[in-house]
C-alpha cells in the first residue's frame, strides 16, 4: 500500500463560523484572518494505492458552479484535483472507488464533473452509506446549503454509487470511525500504513487549530455531540499514537498529539511523504 496527498486547492471561510464560540482574538493565532474575517482552509484528499485499488478519500469542491457561488469561497492556489493526481502517475480514469467521509459541497464537489451531471471518475464506485445519504438528499434547513443537488443526485443516476452500512467498523482497505456531531453518519477512514496509524480526520477536527476540545465549529449540527466525540477519539489518538491526516489545515498535513496538562495538544507536525 502506498498513500498520496492529493491537494485539490484552497479556499475561504468565515473564521467565527469555523471556530464557533471561541473569540477571534483566539483563534486568529494559528488561523490569521484577512479584511473580510475569512481564513484561508485547504481541501486535501487522500489516495491509496493497493494492488488493483485506487481509492480517493474526498474529492474537494470540484469547478463545475456558476461565478456568484465560487465568488463567496475565493477559491485560490495553484493546484488541483487534476493536477495532483497527475503529479501522483495517476488520472482520474485510474480511480476504483471514491470513499466520501460525507456530502458537504468541499468533500464531494469534484465527484461531478460538470452540471450536465457527468462522473468526474467513471470507472469508479462512489462510497457513501445509507443514513448520511437519506440525511444529505432531504437536508435539514441548517445544512441545505452545503448539500447541493447537483453534487449529490448524479453520483445515484451514473450507476456507480455503493453504499457502505452506517454501523460498519471495516471497509475494504481501512476501519470506519463513524461520527454524528458535525453532520449525520460522517465517516472516517483508519489506515494501517507502514506500522502507523492514519486517521483521516475530515470535519471532525479541520485543522490542528480545533485541536483544543471546546474549538467547535458553528457548521456542526450537533456541538455538544461533537465535544464528546473530539475528547474520546483525541485521547484514543494519544494513547495509540495515531498519525492525524488534516482535510483542512491550509499548512499542516499531518500531526500526532500526546497528554498534557491543559489536555491533547500537539506532538509533531510532519507531511505524509515523511513517514
């Protein structure tokens, strides 16, 4: 098995709304904000490479939306979906599977192609599970807007989309941590990788800066859930010495975190290629 980091670009957003109840003047210490109180996040997949699979977790915003939509995220950076997977010897005709940790628009974007509804990957199975899709295809008016149809309703029309069980621990290459505090049944993939342990931590913990337990974005449904869930898999990851890979942490990939006095904090930072 081999891993790559796949970075499909940047883009911004509101710093309170990514940081709920924790003041600015907090947060702004590892996420600094422009003019316009917006922080700079990037979108970060991961690929496996294993004997005939490919699988890419995530799939980032995609580029198929209208001006007025991509006028609000700023979209920014050099580089792409596309241009990673071709920097890693790969193209999206290569992928198997496509493993979406949930259906918010900068996780699944790029699954569609454009808005004719066309599979940016055909040859691939797309890897949901039955309650998030049921939770994502009937949005609650909280996440209505990061749900979009024309993400969404196309993967089901190609034909490929699988769905994995919602109380499913294994899929086919890694463990399934599922989670419920940022949005229904999101699932994150646990790698066994060269004697390691990577946890792709998708929106449970976006970046190293929402590693404190109480920094807890104003996106999730359920924030007190989201306490619970952080707390238990932090001194999880701790004890275990798990490798947390970041979706959107716009310059850390990876981190391991230990015990301290004020709780899990940061041990070492490194990229994925180091390990």
């Amino acid at each position: 098995m081999k891993l790559h980091t796949i970075h499909t670009g940047n883009f911004k957003l509101d710093g309170g709304a990514m940081f709920g109840v924790v003041p600015k003047v907090i947060w702004q210490r590892s996420n600094p904000a422009d003019a316009s109180n917006l922080c700079t996040w990037a979108m970060r997949s991961l690929l496996i490479e294993a004997g005939d699979q490919l699988v890419l977790i995530d799939c980032g915003i995609g580029n198929k939306q209208s001006e007025r939509f991509f006028s609000y995220y700023y979209l920014h950076g050099e580089q792409s979906l596309e241009g990673s997977l071709k920097a890693a010897g790969f193209s999206a005709d290569d992928v198997t599977d496509v493993f979406l940790t949930h259906l918010h628009f900068d996780h699944c974007g790029g699954a569609i192609k454009d808005l004719d509804g066309s599979p940016a990957f055909k040859n691939a199975h797309y890897w949901s599970n039955q309650d998030h899709w049921q939770w994502a295809t009937a949005p609650n008016s909280r996440e209505k807007a990061s749900f979009l149809t024309e993400n969404i309703k196309p993967i089901e029309e190609s034909g490929q989309l699988k769905f994995v069980n919602s109380d499913q621990s294994n899929w086919d290459l890694f463990e399934i941590i599922t989670v419920d505090g940022h949005t229904e049944k999101q699932m994150l993939p646990k790698i066994n990788y060269q004697g390691h342990t990577v946890v792709f931590v998708a929106d449970l913990l976006p970046s190293i800066g929402h590693l404190p337990v109480p920094y807890v974005m104003a996106y999730d449904v359920r924030p007190l859930l989201t306490l619970k869930e952080k707390s238990e898999f932090l001194h999880k990851a701790a004890d275990e010495q798990y490798i947390l890979f970041f979706e959107h942490d716009p310059k850390v990939e990876c981190c391991t975190v230990k015990h301290t006095e004020r709780g899990v904090r940061v041990d070492r930072t490194f990229n994925l290629s180091d390990i």
